[in-house]
C-alpha cells in the first residue's frame, strides 16, 4: 500500500473516491465546500435524511459530475468530538466499503473528522492501520482462484494546511508498521499447527533478522535447555517429537549500547492438546492459536525494526507442542525449574506457564531487564473475566502496570489490571513441592500470574493474559494480532521517554 500526505482543494482532486466527514451540525469547512461545487448536494442529502447523522455511518455515491474525484463517500461524525473508538470504527468502515467497491486508490479529507484528545498523526495512523487490517488476506490454503484480490494500492490524506503535513506521514508510518505486525501476529496466528511448529518459529524470527544489523537472532534447542537445567520448559516439549525451541532476539537500537534492554516474552505453544491432562475435542483445533502471544512478540519485533526504535529490547519465545505420549508429563510429576524451585504438575494442561517460568529465569539470568513483559494465552478463566474485549494484566509493579494500561488505552488495544496478592499465592502451595502448577477453579487468570510472579522477582514485570483477544471464533474465525498495537505503543512511549 502507498500513503501519501497532500494539501489544497477537496473539490480539485483526483482520486477514484474522496472521502469526506459529515457532521449532525452545520456545513463546515470541506463538507462546506464540496456542498458549494456540487450545487448543495450535501444539503440536499442531509435535509432528505439520506445518510444518517450518526457517527460512522456512509454513503458512496458513483458519481458527482462538479468534482473532478470519481466517487465521492460521506462518513457521519455524529453531533460533537467522535471518540477515539467510534474513529477507528469509522475508519474500519471506510476501508471495508473501499474494498467492497474494489476501489483502487482513495483519498480522506483529514480534517473533517474531530476525534476527542488526539492529534492529526494519531488518526493518521488509526487510518493506515484499518486498511492493513481490512486487507489483509490469509488464502495460502485456498487452491484455484483466489477472488479475494484487493484493489486498494494507494490512499492519501488531504490536508488543508500544510502545518500538519509531518505529523500526518509520521502517522501513517507509524500505522503503517503497526499493520505490518499485526499482519505478522496474525498470519503466524492462522498458520495450522502442521506448518507453523516451534522450529518454524525461529526460522521466521531468523527471517526478520535478515539484513537488519540491529536485530540478531539465536536459538537454544533442547540439548542447550538440558544443559540449563530448564526441565519444566523441557517437560512440556519431551512429548512432542517436535523440538522445542527459546528463541532469543536481541535489538540494539539505543545509542548507548550497553543501555539495559526491555523485555518481551511470548507464549509460543504450537498446539496445545493439554498433554496427558487432554482437552475435549471439540473446538481443539482452536488451540492452534496457543502461540498467539509469540506471534504478537514476533509482530511488535516487525514493527520495532520496521520503526527503527531508538531503544533496546531483547524479546523471548517459549515455544514448544504440547502433546500426549508415552514419554509426556503426567499429572503428580515433580520438575525442577532452571530458578531451581521445584514444581508440581497437577495439570499438564497448564503448561504455559511451565515454559515461561524457565524463560523468565533465563532472562534474569541473562540480561537486566529494565522491564520485562509476558504475552500469552494462558487460561480460560480469563476469556470468562473479561471476555473477549480486554486483555488481562497482572503486575509486580505500579509503574509498569500504568505503562501498559496507558499503552492499551492509547492504540484502542486496551487491558485490565487483576490484583495479585499473597492470599492468591497460597492457592498454588502444594504438599509436595515448592508450588503446584495450577491454583484450582477460582481466579484462575491471577493465580497463573501467581505462578510466573515467583520467576520475576529480580525486575518489574508484567503479564498479559491474551486468551480472550488474540482470536475470533466462530464464522470469523482467525487470529486478531492483539496485542501488537499495545505492545508497539508502549515501545514507541518508552523511546519517546529515552
Ligand atoms: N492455552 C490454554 C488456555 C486457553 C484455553 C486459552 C482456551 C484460550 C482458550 C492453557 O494452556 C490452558 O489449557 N489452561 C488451563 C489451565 C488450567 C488447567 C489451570 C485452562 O485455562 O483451562
Ligand atoms: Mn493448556
Ligand atoms: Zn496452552
């Protein structure tokens, strides 16, 4: 896709469709204008109550004979400020109508839409990231034609001063890498377990590294975990004939090199049948997606790179299959981590957090995280917390914690901070070793937090339990790229901080 930034009249420009706000109030400012050139049609079409004044909604009309743009689309803004959201509604609105109409290029009239506390760079960028999003296409799978081509090459934001020009391109960039991870996050999402297994992974994150000094790549497989002593990672992966694999990315972008990186960790189960602990069969296949918080590490990385972030940041995957056999855990099995705390596997369908412990204490072990963040789809539990709108957060630090939320409300990619305390941790006290793995039925979500708070007492951590948002089911099956915006923003937050 190109983006281009433009100035001057709307009524003079040439495009396949001109995009314009309509607000509920008077005719202002381009709404104003195109009503002059074109003889009051905008007058004519509110007085008619042919589109309706609330926000988000639009028409297209095929042919206006006064412009010199082809089509001409009207958006509603509703009656005052649009929210953020209901923007990035409306955008996402546009793009779909765009592609529906398989129009080639489009031009928005940038300052017909007042969107509440934001500035012109923040919707330029909600713009690029819809139509990355609403154009993306995952048919590698599909045999013969494949209809679904899109047309839209090339989308423009008219400006009528030339004062914002620069923070609207920064924008678009800005979306524009945005869209990138989150296609990324979501391709690796979509991928079936048969293709995407945790050697994949690494052979993608290798891929990402190519060319790009600051970005290098290693893995470690299971003879160099062993050597590590992380066996409860290695309990997870020795049932799978597939190796598992911590793949470790370093990105140097800070001036001071030795500055202390920021940290991502991402939960990368290739699948997860729960082990000899095994899940019903129905929806299974849906556990294809259990690497979705690696996938969203392996976004925010495109992202970073693509954004050339002045800061740097070291980011972790766990990634393993987690399957039944005569050599898996079985529940009662007793491993010691690489912390050296030994652990309790009642459940071998936890298993998520029996990978990130090892890494957690790989990455204290390793670096000085001036933060590290975890990415996962751990419980179920959270998917009945909070649903399938808000991300779930559990935090050792305030700071951090702020960092996020503030980071989530921000790119509309928000999250909740759960609480975590000690009468939680006891849930996970065990007559047999020094925890247990799962903390029973009630809170769920916070007591998995409980277990991965043990392994990051060194540095502010944080977790974010992605199970309800990585994914839609359902007629719209197919994974979201949540939390990439979160993610890449509070990256960009801590740049703009360095
Ligand atoms: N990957 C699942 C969590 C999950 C389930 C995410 C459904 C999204 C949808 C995780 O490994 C798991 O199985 N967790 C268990 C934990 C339990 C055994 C304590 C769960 O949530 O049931
Ligand atoms: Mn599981
Ligand atoms: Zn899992």
């Amino acid at each position: 896709m190109e983006y281009t930034v433009k100035n001057g009249a709307p009524e003079k420009q040439k495009t396949q469709c001109l995009i314009a706000g309509l607000s509920a109030g008077e005719l202002s400012g381009t709404a104003a204008a195109l009503n002059e050139a074109a003889g009051g049609l905008l007058a004519t079409l509110k007085k008619r109550k042919d589109l309706s004044d609330k926000s988000g909604d639009s028409v297209l009309l095929s042919y206006v004979p006064e412009l010199t743009a082809e089509r001409l689309m009207l958006v509603g803004t509703g009656d005052k400020a649009m929210s953020p959201k209901a923007f990035k509604a409306a955008m996402a609105g546009v793009a779909a109508k765009l592609k529906g109409a398989a129009i080639k290029d489009a031009m928005i009239c940038l300052d017909d839409f007042d969107v509440e506390g934001v500035d012109v760079s923040w919707k330029a960028r909600q713009i690029a990231e819809a139509v990355e999003r609403t154009f993306y296409v995952f048919d590698q799978f599909k045999s013969g034609d494949k209809k679904d081509k899109p047309a839209l090459t090339k989308v423009s934001l008219l400006l009528a001063g030339r004062k914002d020009a620069n923070a609207a391109k920064q924008g678009l960039a800005e979306g524009e890498a945005i869209g990138s991870g989150v296609s990324v996050a979501r391709t690796l999402g979509n991928l079936p377990g048969n293709v995407c297994t945790p050697k994949y992974l690494t052979e993608q994150a290798k891929e990402l590294a190519k060319g790009n000094a600051k970005l290098s790549v290693k893995a470690l497989g299971e003879k160099e975990m062993d050597k590590l002593g992380m066996y409860s990672f290695l309990s997870v992966s020795k049932g799978s004939v597939e190796e598992g694999q911590l793949i470790v990315m370093e990105y140097k972008g800070s001036k001071k090199k030795t500055d202390k990186p920021y940290m991502l960790l991402g939960k990368g189960i290739t699948f997860d049948t729960g082990g000899i602990s095994l899940k019903p069969g129905a929806g299974m296949d849906e556990m294809k997606f259990d690497m979705c918080g690696a996938a969203s590490v392996m976004g925010a990385m495109t992202a970073l790179v693509e954004l050339d972030l002045p800061i740097n940041v070291v980011a972790l995957i766990a990634a393993a299959e987690n399957m039944p056999a005569g050599n898996a855990s079985k529940p009662g099995d007793i491993v010691t981590s690489m912390s050296g705390k030994t652990i309790e596997i009642l459940n071998t369908d936890a298993e998520g957090r029996l990978v990130l412990c090892d890494a957690l204490t790989y990455a204290e072990k390793n670096y000085k995280p001036k933060a590290l963040v975890d990415i996962a789809t751990l419980t179920g539990a959270c998917i009945l917390a909070l649903g399938h709108h808000i991300s779930g957060l559990v935090a050792n630090d305030d700071e951090l914690a702020g960092q996020l939320l503030e980071a989530g409300e921000g790119s509309i990619d928000p999250a909740w901070r759960l609480p975590m305390n000690e009468d939680y941790q006891k849930q996970l006290d065990t007559n047999f070793a020094d925890m247990a793995n799962i903390g029973g039925r009630p809170a769920g979500t916070i007591t998995a937090g409980c277990f991965l708070s043990r392994f990051a007492e060194a540095y502010p951590w944080a977790h974010l339990d992605i199970a309800g948002t990585a994914w839609d089911s359902g007629k719209a099956k197919g994974a979201s790229g949540r939390p990439v915006p979160l993610l890449v923003q509070y990256l960009m937050d801590r740049a703009a901080e360095a």
